[in-house]
C-alpha cells in the first residue's frame, strides 16, 4: 500500500523566504540596538567628560582676580561715562566674544529684570558691566534702544579683556561675580541659568534667595532705572502703585532716603484693585552712580513698601 505525498512547493518558498526576512529584520534590529546603545554610551560619557572639564575651570577660576585693559572706557546706550566700577561691595562682569550673533547673546531683557531685582535693596552695593568683543554697531544700538538697557557697557574690539584673564571658550562662563577686590566669586551667567542665579544671590545678600526681596504689596516695578542724568538737572518720574490687598491701605507718610527726592503728587489712599500714581521729581547733586530710595508708610502694615532709583549722573 503506497502513501502518497504531496508538497506544494510554492507554500515552501514562501515559508522559506518569510524566515530569511524575519531572521534579517532580527539582525537590523540587533544591528539598530548595538548602534543606538555606542550613541547613547558616547553621549553620556561625552556629557561626563564636559561636566568634569567644566568643574576644573571653575576651580581654576575661583579666587582669580579679573584685570581689565587701561583704555576701557564705559557707556550707557550711546552716552560716555567716567563708571568707576571697581567702588562696590560685589560686581558682575559678563563678557560677549565675536563669535556668533552679538544683540542676539546680549540678553538685554533678562539682564534688566535681574539687574533691577539686585538694586531693590542697599544692602549691599552690586556694580554690573557687560563687555563686548566688538564695536558699536547699528544692531547693537538698536537691541539697546529697544530693551531700554539702562547699565553700563563697554567696548574691547582689541580683545584685551579676554586676552588679560584667559576668557573660557564657553560662552556660558564667561560670566563672572566678583568681590570689592576683583576676585572671582563664582561662575557662570545667571540669565541663563536658574542654578546660577540663585547662587548670585546667595553670595551677594548672604540668604536663601527668595528672603532680600521685599513683600512688594502695591508696586508691581519697585526699582526703577534713570540711565545718565546731569546733574542738578531734574527729572519727573511717575511710579504706578495697584492694591493687591483684601483691605483699603491708607497711607501714612512718604520718606525720601535724600533730599533730591521729592515726592510731587500721591493718592492717599487707595481701596482694593485701585490704582494710583507716585510723581517723584528728582535732582541728583553729586555725580557718580546714583541709587535713592522712596519709602512708603501704610496705616496698620509694619514694613514700608520701598522704591528704589538707581542710575549714572554725569
């Protein structure tokens, strides 16, 4: 008795084929991993190795005194000062080099709000300079204009500046604060990054960071920056005030921290969601760096709601 076998050999080939395909997706796939794994392994040495070298100029860094070429001369906007900006207790120095697009790293904004943060109080005195491997040009001004950069800056075409103190490539530290003596404190740009802020304002006021700032209860921009003024030129300026309370604050009095401050008009009291104004004439009678305060007495509040001007008198 004889079995007969029937074998549909095109249902071979294509199982024959569909094993072939599997077992080289397999190894694409094997292949794809090993590859995707030497990425993965590379960058996170890469990123290791970059963290390491950037703790070893740090630490080279710190405690370096920063020196600054003899012709520098400093402006604001387009107007020349005599800053001497070595007089403070603590001074930031942030230096752009050429490579790149230079309005677009200056960071103006950001720079504004942090300065202006800093000046909201007279604990200690923050001197601020931004320098630029570059000349004025009309992309600069105009970055200037439009953010209302009201701080110094200087410019170092030569690039002494960098040449002088050894600039790190990294544009990211090429930020510096400094103590009274033009030693390094600490590293990095701190519009750039949170961390480095905050360790700013730990070495500057000696605190956490969210303790030098007053509890501004009416004053959405309690420090107000002038630019150049002249002096006994006089200025108005016009500081909004808003309530943000549950309750009407009535104020008590209003007390200048010098006599170049007078205070033109006030709303005396002011009910929930009010707003009001403050018109301050101003008439600064020493030249230099000019930083004056206004402080604000409310009925039944303990602390006083301070205003601060800061600028450059020529």
């Amino acid at each position: 008795m004889g079995i007969a076998v029937f074998i549909n050999f095109d249902y071979c080939h294509y199982f024959y084929f569909n094993i072939i395909l599997w077992c080289q997706q397999e190894y694409i796939m094997r292949a794809y991993f090993h590859v995707i794994l030497s990425v993965i392994s590379f960058a996170i040495i890469s990123c290791v190795q970059s963290n390491e070298q950037r703790s070893d100029i740090v630490r080279q860094l710190l405690g370096k005194e920063v020196k600054y070429p003899d012709y520098l001369t400093y402006q604001i906007c387009d107007t020349p000062i005599d800053y001497d900006f070595e007089d403070a207790d603590f001074k930031i120095v942030t230096y752009l080099d050429s490579t790149g697009c230079c309005p677009c790293r200056m960071k103006l904004s950001e720079w504004n709000d942090f300065i202006n943060e800093l000046k909201e109080t007279s604990e200690n005195q923050v001197n601020f300079m931004m320098i630029l491997n570059s000349t004025m040009t009309d992309e600069i001004q105009r970055e200037l204009n439009i953010n209302g950069f009201k701080h110094p800056i200087a410019f170092d075409e030569k690039n002494d500046f960098g040449a002088l103190n050894q600039m790190p490539t990294d544009i990211t530290m090429q930020t510096f604060l400094l103590d009274s003596e033009n030693k390094i404190l600490a590293v990095g740009n701190p519009v750039l990054n949170p961390n480095i802020k905050k360790l700013y304002l730990k070495k500057i006021f000696n605190t956490n960071t969210d303790k030098h700032i007053s509890n501004h209860r009416v004053c959405g921009h309690p420090s107000v920056p002038l630019g150049v003024m002249s002096i006994e030129d006089s200025i108005r300026v016009s500081v909004e005030l808003i309530n943000r309370d549950s309750i009407t604050l009535n104020m008590e009095d209003i007390i200048p921290s010098c006599d170049c401050l007078e205070v033109i008009t006030s709303c005396r009291s002011l009910a929930q969601g009010q707003k009001a104004s403050v018109d301050v004439k101003i008439t600064p009678t020493q030249q230099g760096i000019y930083h004056q305060y206004l402080n604000i007495f409310f009925q039944g509040i303990e602390n006083p709601e301070t205003i601060t001007f800061h600028g450059y008198v020529k």
